[in-house]
C-alpha cells in the first residue's frame, strides 16, 4: 500500500514540474527556424497528424513549454503546439531608421555595465 502510495505522489511532482507556463506579459517571442515544422492545434499526438506548416521566419509567442514541445500563439490567434527544436528566441527589435539610439550617459569611473536580466 505504502508503494502504491508513494508512486502516486512521485508521478504527481514529476507531471507538475514538466512544463514552465507563462502569460500574455511575459510570454517569450520565439521564431521558426527550420524550412517547414508541423503545427498542431490539438497536440503532437492528435491522429489526424499536423493541422499546418510554419514556415522559418514565422514568430511565435510561447504560452507554455513542455518537454519536446510548446504551446504557442500565433499572429493570427490560433494556438497549438510546435516542436521546441524549431524555434529560437526571436531577435530583439532594431531602432527605427532615422532616429539615433540613446548612449548611456558618462561617468567619472570606468566600472562595466551591470548585465541586463537574462531568462
């Protein structure tokens, strides 16, 4: 009894920890970055097989991420599930053309710059 009961418990922290969710403020971009990966509304086991195709360059915003794969909404608002061997974190937006980026202001000391939060 004190078996069963003890697998039970260890099955129940293994599934809890097995996915990191995120929200609508701080759900990572992500790009595509295989020629075609398989999107899948319903999940990577559905029978049917994929629903479509994103195509490399596509970004993505990551609700959820799971082992092998993430829940993922696109552009449009459709969401489903992407292999996370296809996608990459999405590069950071350039500075408009035309306007000058802002430099940090001099200091007396020549101390480095303290690193910027990294997930």
């Amino acid at each position: 009894m004190r078996l069963l009961v003890l697998l039970a418990a260890s099955a129940t922290l293994l599934t809890s920890c097995s996915f990191v969710e995120y929200n609508s403020t701080n759900a990572p971009r992500m790009v595509v970055v295989s020629e075609r990966t398989p999107f899948y509304h319903n999940g990577p086991a559905q029978g049917q097989g994929p629903d479509m195709s994103l195509l490399k360059g596509d970004e993505v915003r990551v609700l959820r991420k799971e082992i092998g794969f993430s829940f993922v909404l696109l552009e449009d608002g459709q969401n489903g599930y992407v292999s996370n061997e296809d996608l990459k974190p999405a590069p950071t937006a350039s500075p408009t053309p035309g306007k000058k980026a802002k430099s940090a202001p001099a200091t007396a000391t020549n101390a480095p710059a303290k690193p910027g939060f990294r997930y």
